[in-house]
C-alpha cells in the first residue's frame, strides 16, 4: 500500500484523466494512504494479543490479502479508465464490483476476530485496553457504513432501471456523485456524504489510541493525567464522545446534509455533544485520586485491591 500511494501520487501528476468528477488516480491515493494507516494500526493491535495468537495471525493475513485484491481492482478499472465502484455497466465491470464486494466482506469479517481478541486480551493498563477496544468496535461500526453506499439510491429507485442501469449505489445522498465537493477528501458540498461517518468510524482505530498517548506525553505537566483512573475516565469519555460524533455525521449525511452547512438541529445536536464531552471531562478530572502508601498507615482490603490493578 505505501508503494501503491507512491504510485497513485504519480499518476495525479501525471495523468489528467478525470473520472466522476474527481482526478482520475485520487481514489486509489486514498484508499492506498488509508490502507496504511489501518494495516500499522492493526499490526500494533496484534502484538498486545495473549491469547488467540495464531488466530490472530490469520485474521490479520486476511485483512491484507483482502485489502490487497481490492487495492487490485481498484487501479485495474483506473488503467482501463472505469469506475471500479457501483459500476454495472457491464458484465465484467458488474463482476469486478461483486469481486471488489467480497473483499469489505472478508475485511469487515477480519477486523471482526481481531477486535474480539482484543476483547479477550488482558491488558495491565486499563485507559489502553479501552482505548484500543473502542477504536476497534467503531472501526467496525465505520467499515460498515460503506454497505449503505452499494444500495440503489432513492433516484436510482425512482427510474425504475436498475436491471440496465450503469451505475447502482452512490456516496452522495440527495445529489448526484461528482458534484461540488471539499479539497483533498472529495466530500459533497451540496448534498450529504456517506463516506464522511465511514472515514470517522474507521480512524477511531488510531485516534483513540493517539489520544491515550497526548494524554501520557502531558501526565509531566499536568500530574493529574499521571494518576491511572483519570487516564481511564478521561478515554471512556473521549470514546463516548467519539461515537456520538460518528452518530452525528452519519444522521447528518442520511438527510442529504453537506457537512459544511450543516442546519440548526445538526447545530443543536454539536452543542449538546460538546457541553456532554466537557462537563464529562472536568469530572474526569477532578475525581478522587487513589491514596498513595506514602500519605497513610492502613489501607482498607478493597483500596489496596484497586491501587494494585
């Protein structure tokens, strides 16, 4: 995959075909740069496994191999000048998206057993293991909402065509593909965007865990992030707000709404997950910090207890 973004950042430069509305080579790019950062994530995950290590070779095997043959028909339909994506134009084009259908299956169903090794692994650290679990459930719950984009459009539907027609399935919600949309992702302007909760979802696998990190590269300025019950609360809480987040764009991309002009509800709805997020956050903070052995005598079984784990 990182030869693949070399050769796709090429290939921008010098091939000046567009299809879609978008540079030609930008969709292998993308998905070969967020390959990268998925596959690094996951690898890492796979070292804090401590039981089920064989299977969790496997899995991981899996999800290569499955990136790899979609990476494949990805840049096949680019040399050919085809959409890889929802393109039924042909029957081999039908196919190769079929194939291409298979492999998000087989990825998805990857992840799946890593994210239940994960589940399973024990972990001194508490903050990491939740971190890392969230990180993994809601990738899963992003990966997922690329299934929404294969099925036929509310204007597909209408047209009454989807045994001939060329393309079935959009990113776009309420617009078509290939309109107005931002720089360097691609997402629509004018309509709602599918791939906005699906690219949130997915990156929640290495956000959180980043996350976990600032806070433990902060704990010497700040010595209430060295205490381990505070990290935790304060990942259980950025895990919440996270998923609320990801709720809020996918609601938002269902009702045909660019993430740029977002309405009053979707206004309303940010606020609300904000105030949560900090009012959750300064009682993260100000919790009791556990007693050190040096401020007292006599500890009670179930202090002890917890300082210990």
């Amino acid at each position: 995959m990182a030869v693949m973004a070399v050769v796709s950042a090429v290939g921008l430069l010098v091939d000046d075909r567009v299809l879609a509305g978008s540079a030609i080579w930008f969709k292998p790019f993308k998905f070969a740069v967020s390959f990268v950062v998925y596959a690094l994530a996951l690898a890492w995950m796979l070292t804090l496994v401590t039981r089920g290590r064989r299977v969790g070779w496997w899995a991981g095997t899996v999800v290569a191999l499955s990136s790899l043959g979609e990476m494949a028909i990805i840049t096949g339909q680019v040399i050919r000048g085809k959409r890889s994506h929802f393109n039924h134009a042909t029957p081999f084009d039908e196919t190769l998206f079929n194939a291409m259908a298979v492999t998000v299956v087989v990825l998805w169903t990857g992840t799946l057993v890593i994210a239940v090794l994960l589940l399973r692994a024990r972990m001194a650290d508490r903050a990491a293991a939740w971190a890392i679990r969230s990180g993994v459930l809601l990738a899963l719950a992003g990966a997922g909402f690329g299934f929404l984009m294969t099925q036929p459009t509310p204007e597909q539907r209408a047209a009454g065509n989807l045994d001939t027609a060329d393309v079935i399935g959009a990113h776009s919600v309420g617009v078509p593909d290939g309109g107005p949309s931002m720089p360097l992702t691609g997402w629509s302007t004018t309509g709602g965007d599918l791939r906005i909760p699906h690219f949130v979802g997915m990156h929640a696998l290495q956000l959180l865990p980043l996350f976990l990190l600032a806070l433990i590269a902060l704990a010497p300025r700040f010595p209430r992030l060295s205490e381990p019950r505070v990290r935790l609360r304060l990942v259980l809480v950025a895990s919440g707000a996270y998923a609320a987040v990801v709720a809020l764009v996918t609601w938002q991309a269902l009702r045909g709404q660019p993430l740029t002009h977002p309405d009053g509800a979707t206004l309303i709805a940010a606020a609300l997950i904000t105030a949560a997020t900090a009012g959750c956050g300064y009682g993260a903070l100000r919790s009791t910090p556990v007693p050190k052995k040096a401020d007292s005598d006599s500890f009670s079984d179930s202090a002890d207890k917890e300082l210990v784990a």
